[in-house]
C-alpha cells in the first residue's frame, strides 16, 4: 500500500513538472531565431565555387572551361605552324636573329659618323 | 502554411530550408520549449540548458536542407542532440573536476510569484530527487515521464534497448521514490 502511494505521488509529482514546463528565456527565444536568419541567410548569399581537384582541372576551371581551353590550344598550335612553315615573303625569324647578332655596325655610333663624315668632305 | 491544417514539423522544416522565416518562428515555438525544458531538468542548471537548446536548434537549422521527411520524427531527433550535448558538457565539467550533480537545484525565475508554496516545494524536490540520479537514469526518467516519449522513442534518443529503456525509467522510479521519501508530509501527501 505505500509503494503504490509513493507511486501515485511520483505521478502527481511527473504531472505537474507536464504541466508546468520551465518557460523558454526570452532572450533564447531570439537567439535561436537570429541562428535561423543567419543559417537561411548563409544559403541565399552565392558563394564563388572553391577550386577543387588537381593541377589540370583547376587549370582549366581558371582558364574558363574546355571551350576557352581548346581556344587556347588552337593559337598555340597555329603560332607554332607559322613559325616553321611561314609564307615566303617574310623574313626567316632565324636568320633575322643570326644576322642581328652578327652585324655589329652601328650607323650612328659617334666613331662611325666621324669617319661618313670624313670621307663625305674628300 | 496558409492551410488550416497545422503543418508538420517535417514540413516546416521543408519550408524554412525553402527561405520561409515564419518556418522558423513556428519551430522555435514548437521545440524550443521542449529541448531547453528537458536540457534544464537534465542539468539542472538554466544557464547551460539555455546554450544547450540553442546549440541544438542551430543543428536542426543546419540539417534542413539535408532532412529526409518522413525518415525520423523532428522531435525525435532534437531530443538526441540535446541528450548528446548534456552528456557532452556533463564530460567536459568533469575533466575540470565540477560535479554539477553536486550542486543544489536552482531556483526557476520564471515561475510566476502566484504558485504557492507547497507547488514550489514539490517542483524544488522532484528536481533535487533527479539530480541525484545516476545520468543516464535521469535522462530516461525525464524522457519517459515528463516528456512522455514511448520506450521505443527514447532507445532510439539514447542509442540503447527498448528492454534497456525499461530497466533504466523502473530503477529511476525506485531511486525517485526512495529519495522522496522522508518529504511525503512536507510535500503535502500525507502518510499515504
């Protein structure tokens, strides 16, 4: 008999905590619901898309994709052909180059004009 | 949610992942209560059940995206965050060495001055009573009880056997009981 008193206050006890919960703090209350506005918020402000994966794929990711990539390859390729094979009447890079290093006169070297000079009063 | 149904948890959860704001307000109605009332009968302690139930809400906020419906109960899952976070703060407390079961109760200052004495007396004692249990006991007694979840909900709060559940609310019971029972007469139920 007073085991089951003591149960039924146990469940006097249980029902009132049931009924009287502890109220939220109001400041709680508000803090949960800025969390609320702050998380919803983080999902509608577009974050710029964080490179991933390896050398390559970022690389093509900063050039833009595969079309500006294929882009890139075609001049490249292009550049390449013209500098071996290009038309006749341009002057061959190699030989411009071999000759510019070759030829050491300068016109209008302070010595050499001297000499133009020179010869031009003869 | 203009229908005159009121929608689900789930389905709110569903329309503040969509951006809905009044969403948010209505859960925070719904649950917030719930887990800070049960965060602050497990700790015994207001201030901590407030960061509890804070943390908890901003992991269900977090989760809405991702919430499959009609996979778990939202209530169901709140209740294990904040059972886990209890039990994450009851650690740290003692790695430095507080027994907070050791405290004394505190005193709820949002009971209003109309309740009487004998009210005040009861809640103080069932308080006392729970918090001298052992913590998983408590927290099974306080889910059972007072937030009336089935045996099955609660093994699946606490990760443990429904048998479990009812080993853990019966010993709980008992040691309620037993601690209560010198106060039957000061808590005004007589010699029963």
């Amino acid at each position: 008999m007073a085991e089951h008193g003591k149960d039924m206050d146990l469940d006097d006890l249980f029902a009132m905590a049931r009924d009287e919960r502890p109220e939220m703090p109001a400041g709680l209350q508000s803090a949960i619901l800025a969390d609320a506005a702050a998380v919803q918020a983080g999902w509608t402000t577009p974050q710029p898309e964080p490179l991933r994966g390896g050398f390559w794929l970022q690389l093509r990711q900063a050039v833009g994709g595969w079309p500006s990539l294929g882009g890139m390859v075609a001049a490249s390729a292009a550049g390449l052909w013209i500098g071996f094979t290009g038309p006749d009447f341009l002057p061959d890079p190699v030989t411009l180059i071999s000759a510019s290093a070759e030829e050491e006169f300068v016109p209008y070297d302070s010595y050499d004009l001297a000499v133009l000079l020179a010869e031009d009063t003869q | 949610m203009t229908s005159g149904a009121a929608p689900s948890d789930d389905a709110l959860l569903v329309l503040f992942a969509n951006g809905d704001g009044q969403a948010a307000a209505e859960l925070t109605t719904r649950l917030g209560p719930r887990a800070f009332g049960t965060a602050f009968r497990v700790l015994g302690n207001r201030a901590e059940a407030e960061d509890v139930a804070q943390e908890a809400m901003v992991r269900l906020w977090r989760i809405a995206p991702k919430w499959e419906q009609g996979k778990a109960k939202v209530s169901t899952w709140l209740y294990r965050v904040v059972m886990n976070l209890c039990i994450d703060l009851k650690r740290r407390q003692r790695g430095g060495h507080v027994d907070l079961d050791a405290v004394p109760e505190p005193e709820d200052p949002a009971r209003s001055a109309a309740e009487t004495l004998q009210e005040r007396a009861r809640w103080d004692a069932l308080q006392g009573a729970l918090m001298q249990l052992p913590e998983r006991q408590r927290q099974a007694v306080v889910l059972r009880h007072i937030e009336e979840l089935t045996n099955p909900e609660i093994a699946g709060v606490m990760d443990i056997s429904v048998e479990a559940v009812e080993s853990l609310t019966a010993r709980g019971k008992r040691a309620l009981a037993k601690a209560l029972a010198g106060r039957r007469e000061e808590l005004g139920y007589g010699d029963g």
